[in-house]
C-alpha cells in the first residue's frame, strides 16, 4: 500500500458510566470491569494505559438522561445497562491529568443546556489545572428526556439547535475565552499594587437572540485559551457548523468510500470558510477485535456477541433517531423509508437506509449492531490484520485517525495498547512518541511546539487582544 502523507492519531473513546458505552450487555462477563467505573481507581489505570501506548486523547462521550424512545420509556436502557448511571467526567479529569503527562482529554458539553458563563469557567478550569490537554466536544443534544431534565418541555428542532449554537460559540469562544482578557493581566507586582491589571480586562456585553451577558471572564487566559474543539455533526447543519467551527471531527461510517466523501465535502465546506480545509483532523469510529491468532480473536468477538443486549442497543436506536422499534416484529424485516427522526441524529438513519440495499433489517439485529459498535468498522484478528485495516481505512479514508471503542474492560485496551499499536508503529504510520511531549492538546494533535492557540485562520482568532487581524478592539 502507498505510504500515507501523515501519521494517525488515535484516541479511547470512552464514558463515564457503570453500564457499558458502544459494547452493550458486555458487563455480564465476570471479569469484566465496567461495574468498577464508579471508582476513581478505574480512570486512573485507563490513563496510564493510553498514555503507555502513546494515544493522543480520551474522548468522553456524555449525555444527561437515559433513553425513553423505546417502549416508551427507559427500561430497556436500565436492564441492558445502555448509557445509564453516569459519572460527570469533567470531574474526574484532575486525577487522570496527575498521573499523566501528555495524555488529552475530549468532553462532551452541551451548547443547549449548560449555562455559557458555567462551561467558559469548566474548561478553562480543566486547561489550567492540566497545563492545557483540554478540547470541548461541542454538542447541541438532540433527546427530548434530555430536554426535559434540564426544564424544557421539548428538544429544540435540529438545525435550530445549530443557529443556537453558533450564537452560544460567539459568546463562549470569541468573546470571553479570547477577547474579554488580554495576554499579561497577571502581574503580581507588590509596589505599585498590581495583582492584576484591570485595564487588561475588559467587560464583555452581550445581547442575543439565545444568549445574554454582562460581565468579565471568570478566569485569566488558560494555556489554549480557547480549548480544542470538536465536533461530530453529519447532517448539512452539523456539517456546516463543524467547517466552520471544529479543529476535529469525530465522524462514523459504514464504507471507506461513505468517509472518504465526508471529509472531501467537510474540508471544501471549510475553505468556503476561508479556512485550511487540509487543518480539520477528522477522527473516525472503529472497533478493533485483536489477538495474538484471529482463532483468538473471532472467540473473543463470539463471546462478547453472545452477552450483547439487543434490547439495550435497541434502547440506543430509538434515542439516538426517536424511532420507537417495540411498535414493530422483533424478527421481522424493518423499513427505515418515511421514519419520522426529526428530534434524533439524521446520518443514523441515513445510513441504515443505505445498508438496506445490501442488508435486511430486523428489529433485533438493528438493536445487536448498535449494541456491538454500531455501523461502524469492527476489525478481527492479528496484530497485522487489523492494522492492515486501519492502514486502510487511514489511506483510502483520508482520515487523520480513528476514535477506537471497545467490547470489554480491561482487555480491549491492554490489547490495543500491547498488540496493535507496535504493529502500526512498526509500518511506520503511528508515532512511537507524542509530537510535543507535556504540551498542549492542540500543539500534539497539530505535531507542532508553540501551536497552543486556536490558528489565525480560525475565526475565533479574529476577536483575541493580540490577533493579527484589523478588527477594531
């Protein structure tokens, strides 16, 4: 195979709850360690375990209520352990931050439900506290049990939920991580008095349709300013929202070719934008089966497929789309044409629509594939035949890494870690070492030292004290 232009970056794409994430039912092994990620020994150990193999961040996927799509309420999701109990991982970041060095770490936060002013101060706290290994996941959350916990009575309708967004950035991203503090404000001189220099300061109003402010940025710049930001959206809005926005996508396909005509269009959408298409990192979903012989490794994906939660995965379905599986035979085949999915994630359905020309779906396989990582690719085998796949998927995809996920705990990651890895390190195309060893997530995921701050094509360089730019301050 051609030698890629680049290196991958890879990340553990996880969640902080008692019930299993992508892999559901799979806590029913007894060595199984998901019943223990109510513990802080837990997070430390997976820290340590990614940064030994060099993976560029954890990716924390979050959501705030269990789906209630399915059956019409969230059993299903209780009994199988789908996306219930959760911790908040902005807490536990401190303590995995400490036992590591160069190690990052993707969190969700939400543009609909967290307060503004509250998610500035959360991560520009975590980037102080972990000298800068911080991104935001911006979602804008599409679960109507989600919406109502927080005080709402319905989900905002999709691509609205994106024009709020945009709205939400200008404030957050522009106005109080880059322009509300200037380089230099802390001073710390005794005589004259001078902690910090209020003329550096500078009060932010904000009068929008979706936000309003009045006031300063809580804390002086962290070391990013503005986090990393990701993004996941597939849709046009989201799409649109993440050209314009994202420095990294997470993106999850089926084919090569469905990924490789989403990060062509993605990065045209973004020199639209005025930006370097070629500078958005996309992250793709992937689940690899590895072991020392593939006998090995298709026992392991056999065992893992017998404790999967069907009912659970079905659970997933119907909060992720708002489609209502129960109302349907269990083993009958399913039509996804004229679903209504308008609360839900569009590219989900799309993306079963297209798989039926090939693939006949019943409700209950529905819910085994999205209880056993979902659409996305599940390579099985050796060292050497996964990697074979992930060179693939690198090359042909022109993706810059993958978002792994997992079917058990401890053992996905200690193999990921002590079997693939050496193997991609071997063909060259994973990196034996972090680019910049204790710097920033953006300075890592960009390979260069000094590269902390958001690049001056972002537009929310524009409004910072010292850009390089001919807006008036």
């Amino acid at each position: 195979m051609t030698a890629p232009r680049k290196q991958m970056q890879l990340n553990f794409f996880k969640t902080a709850c008692t019930g299993s994430h992508v892999a559901i039912g799979h806590w029913k092994d007894p060595k199984d360690s998901s019943r223990g990620k109510d513990r802080l020994g837990y997070y430390t150990w997976l820290a340590k375990t990614a940064e030994k193999g060099k993976i560029s961040s954890l990716f924390f996927a979050d959501v705030y209520s269990p789906h209630e799509v399915y059956g019409g309420n969230g059993d299903a999701a209780y009994r199988g352990g789908s996306q219930i109990a959760r911790l908040d991982p902005t807490i536990l970041v401190s303590a995995m931050a400490q036992v590591t060095k160069s190690l990052c770490f993707g969190i969700t936060g939400s543009t609909s439900y967290i307060p503004a002013y509250m998610l500035t101060r959360m991560w520009s706290t975590m980037d102080h506290i972990t000298d800068g290994r911080i991104g935001w996941n911006i979602v804008t959350s599409y679960s109507t049990p989600a919406a109502k916990a927080f005080g709402h009575d319905a989900v905002v309708p999709h691509d609205e939920r994106y024009t709020a967004a945009e709205e939400y950035m200008e404030l957050v991203r522009d106005r109080l991580w880059e322009k509300s503090w200037e380089d230099g404000a802390q001073l710390w001189q005794a005589e004259p008095e001078m902690a910090y220099d209020p003329s550096k300061v500078h009060r932010i109003e904000f009068n929008g349709k979706y936000q309003k402010f009045s006031g300063y940025g809580q804390l002086h710049p962290s070391p990013q300013r503005t986090p990393v930001l990701f993004q996941a959206g597939s849709s046009k809005a989201g799409v649109g929202f993440s050209a314009k926005n994202a420095e990294a996508v997470f993106t999850s396909h089926p084919t090569i070719s469905r990924l490789r005509a989403y990060v062509d269009n993605l990065r045209a959408e973004a020199t639209k934008n005025g930006r370097d298409g070629q500078s958005i990192k996309v992250f793709t979903a992937i689940l690899p089966v590895v072991e020392r012989t593939e006998e090995e490794a298709q026992a392991k994906l056999k065992k893992a497929l017998d404790q999967t939660s069907w009912q659970g995965g079905l659970a997933r379905f119907g909060g992720f789309t708002g489609v209502d599986l129960s109302k349907y035979p269990l083993d009958e085949e399913f039509d996804f044409e004229g679903k209504k999915y308008e609360i839900g994630i569009h590219s989900l359905v799309e993306t079963f629509k297209h798989l039926s020309d090939n693939e006949k779906w019943t409700p209950r396989k529905v819910g085994t594939a999205m209880a056993s990582g979902g659409l996305s690719p599940v390579p099985v085998g050796t060292p050497q035949q996964v990697a074979d796949v992930f060179e693939e998927w690198f090359v042909k995809g022109d993706c810059d890494g993958f978002n792994m996920s997992y079917l058990s705990n401890p053992g996905s990651w200690e193999d990921v870690v002590e079997l693939l890895i050496p193997e991609l390190q071997r063909r060259g195309i994973y990196w034996t070492d972090y680019a910049v060893p204790g710097g920033t997530f953006r300075e890592n995921m960009r390979g260069k030292a000094g590269e902390n701050l958001l690049p001056d094509d972002h537009p929310g360089a524009k409004l910072r004290w010292n850009a390089k730019s001919t807006v008036d301050h």
